[in-house]
C-alpha cells in the first residue's frame, strides 16, 4: 500500500518541490494550502489550518491510515512588507504576531488536528520546518528577534508534543527540520551573502529532507535536524 503523506504550506517554494518528491516517489499525497495548488499525482486540498473546524472537515475526508505529516508553511515577512528586526528597536506587535502566527501557531494547529489521528501499531511521522536560527544557543548574533523567537517556540512545541505522542503513539516521530537556505520568496531578500554553493534550489533542499524523514528513527523524536541530518542543538 502506497505511503500516505500531508503536506501543508503546498504552494510555497519547499513546500511544492517536497509534495513532487513525495508523488515521485509513491506516496499518495494530499497537498493542503490556502491559495491551491496544481500537484500532478496530488490530490489539493483548499484550507486556511487557523480555521479549526475547516481543517477538521478536510482532514475527516482521509479515509485511510496517515504515515507522514509535513508542514512547510512559515513566513518572514509580514502582510505589511515587514521584514525581520536588526535590533530590538525594531520590534513591532504586529510584525511580530505575524511571525508566532505563521511560524509558531499554524504548525501547531494542525498538530492539534492531525497527531491525535495518526495510528498507534505504526510508524508516523510529523515534521515541520524550522530554522537553524531557531536554535537559542546557536544564536551569537543576535537581530531577527521575532522569527528566531517564533522558530524557537516551534522547536519546544515539537519537544512537548514529541513527549506526549509518546504515551500513546511509540512509533511516532515527531521532528523540527531546518531546510538549508533556499532559493524562494522567503530568503530572496537575504540571498547576496550566501557563500557559493550554499544556496539551494527548492528541488535540492526537499531531496535532502526526505532522505531525512526517511531515515528518522523513534529516537530521534523531539529534536530538530538539518537538511544534512545533523542534529542542531536547542
Ligand atoms: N527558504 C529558506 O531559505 C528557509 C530557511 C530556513 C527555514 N525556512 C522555513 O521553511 C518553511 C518554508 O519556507 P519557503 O522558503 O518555502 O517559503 P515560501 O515560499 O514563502 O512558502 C511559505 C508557505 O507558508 C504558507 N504560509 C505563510 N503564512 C501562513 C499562514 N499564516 N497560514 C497558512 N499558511 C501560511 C504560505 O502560504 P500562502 O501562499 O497561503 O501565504 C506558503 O505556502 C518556512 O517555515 C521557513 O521559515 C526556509
């Protein structure tokens, strides 16, 4: 039987080439996003996961067993334009709700929706993407307050869900991943001071992740890794 997999965040840049991955490589794929998507091979589901009885509904139309959960969606620009603080004298409500909103509170949302209705005599995993700056005591430079802190919360709501699927679901695998830095919309603006060779394409990015999630193991729930499968400590 083929592998079921949920990606959320579809139509952003890693988000659409992971759902390609996972088509190619056989998995029958449900890509969720607001805007929709044209996935060939993936069936597009239309939702916002903040609209809680939406999601619900959609969800409830999966009417087979879930081995994998991506959420690929985030943000580090604000509706406004607003892009991340260089000092704390940048910091602004709006902006940073927009950051716990799109990096902290969405991924765990469609936690709340999706992890309790995943099999307990199986494998599953859940994954959401992070960011390395997301990491506290990685952080020796300081500035992008409110992305870094909304990544960080993200990583310790990985943590605590991790420790409860536990009870629960033992072979659940429930992971942070910090997808290198990418050629998107996201990184564009931050894109002149990659060393060569160091910025991937969303196509190459998403090969490393899989290969990741692939080789995940029970005990590497609650932790964050990077595309290279290097763990980046908390
Ligand atoms: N690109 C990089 O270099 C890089 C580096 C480190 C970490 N990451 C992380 O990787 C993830 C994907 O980034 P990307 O580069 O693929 O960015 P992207 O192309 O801008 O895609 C972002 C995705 O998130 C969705 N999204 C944003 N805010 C949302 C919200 N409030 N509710 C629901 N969906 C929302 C967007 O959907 P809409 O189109 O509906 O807004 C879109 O599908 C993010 O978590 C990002 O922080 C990226």
């Amino acid at each position: 039987m083929p592998r079921t997999t949920l990606i959320f965040g579809a139509n952003g840049g890693i988000g659409t080439a992971l759902a390609q991955i996972f088509v190619e490589n056989g998995d029958q794929v449900w890509a969720f996003s607001r805007a929709g998507t044209r996935i060939a091979g993936a069936q597009n589901v239309v939702v916002d996961p903040m609209d809680g009885t939406a999601l619900k509904a959609q969800l409830a139309q999966i009417d087979v067993p879930i081995d994998q959960v991506v959420v690929a969606t985030g943000g580090l620009h604000d509706a406004a334009g607003r892009g991340p603080e260089k000092t704390l004298r940048a910091l602004d409500a709006d902006y940073m709700q927009a950051m716990f909103t799109a990096n902290t509170m969405v991924p765990a949302m469609i936690a709340r929706q999706v992890l309790p209705a995943l099999p307990r005599n199986r494998r599953s995993v859940f994954a959401a993407l992070s960011a390395r700056v997301g990491s506290i005591s990685d952080n020796h430079l300081g500035g992008w307050h409110s992305y870094r802190a909304s990544k960080a919360a993200l990583n310790m709501l990985i943590r605590g869900f991790a420790i409860e699927m536990a009870r629960t679901h033992p072979q659940h695998i429930c992971l942070g991943l910090h997808p290198g830095t990418v050629d998107t919309d996201l990184s564009r603006p931050f894109q002149a001071n990659v060393p060569e060779g160091k910025l991937f394409t969303p196509a190459q990015s998403a090969q490393y992740l899989a290969k990741v999630l692939e080789r995940a193991q029970a005990g590497d729930t609650g932790k964050c890794f990077d595309w290279a499968g290097k763990e980046i400590p908390a």
